[in-house]
C-alpha cells in the first residue's frame, strides 16, 4: 500500500530534517581540529621554546668573559 501525499511529505519533510542534522554535525566536527593536529602543534611549541633557550645559552657562551681586574 503506497502512503497518501500528506503522508509521504511529512516522511519526506522528516528525511530532510535528519539529513540536515547529520551535515550539521559533520560540519561541526571538521570544524574542530582533531586531537593528533592539537598534540603536533603542543609539540612543536615545545621544540620552538627549547631551540630558544639554547640559543639564548650559546649567545651568552660567545660573549666574552671580562673579568674584574684586582688593585
């Protein structure tokens, strides 16, 4: 038996709504960065802030030393 027209627009209608759902929720979650990208990015963070500090160490290596002179 083949549903009447009211029928098979409200089904039609609710098909549309999940489908609409189901995009927004895709969309919602390729919007969010996924948890390997966050740990990469923490991580080169990381590599960046120690690269820094050794190359604050090696500057103050290459300086010359003065020493006090004693009378």
């Amino acid at each position: 038996m083949v549903p009447d027209r009211y029928t098979l627009e409200k089904m039609a209608l609710a098909h549309r709504q999940q489908l609409q759902r189901e995009a927004e929720h895709e969309q919602i979650l390729g919007a969010r960065p996924s948890h390997s990208s966050h740990r990469m990015r923490y991580m080169a963070a990381r590599l960046g802030t120690c690269l820094i500090a050794l190359g604050t160490r090696l500057r103050q290596l290459e300086q010359p030393r003065t020493s006090v002179a004693v009378d």
